[in-house]
C-alpha cells in the first residue's frame, strides 16, 4: 500500500490512455484490464467508472491517425 496516493490530475481521457498504453505494450505483464485499471485507480486516487472505460477504449481505437494521444 502506498503511504500517500498521487492525486491525477489530468482528464479521464489522458488516464484512460495512459492505461491503455500499459495493457497492450505489456510492460506490466498480462495483467487483466479490469484489474490494471483498478490498481491504477488506487494509486491516482481515480474512482474509474468500469462500465465506461471499455466504451473509452473502443473510441481510442477507433480514432483517426491524425488524432495522437498525449500518453
């Protein structure tokens, strides 16, 4: 456990694709979405809502070439 959490402070967008960056690059071992962004949401102090952030996903994927990511 962490003595004190790091507070994000970006948008959910910006985490959302620093976690996804993680999951598929696999930096962090095959760990499971579901759980990659639960431990994430633990250490950012970040409340994910699990229902949206598949859908969030989607988007990133499906986004124009032109449009980068921060993360």
């Amino acid at each position: 456990m962490l003595a004190k959490r790091l507070k994000w402070l970006g948008t959910y967008i910006e985490l959302v694709e620093l976690v996804y960056a993680l999951y598929v690059s696999e930096v962090l071992g095959n760990i499971p979405m579901k759980e990659l962004f639960s431990v994430l949401g633990e250490v950012f102090d970040f409340d994910f809502d699990t229902k949206n952030f598949s859908r969030t996903f989607t988007d990133i994927k499906t986004r124009a070439i032109s449009d980068r990511t921060k993360f």
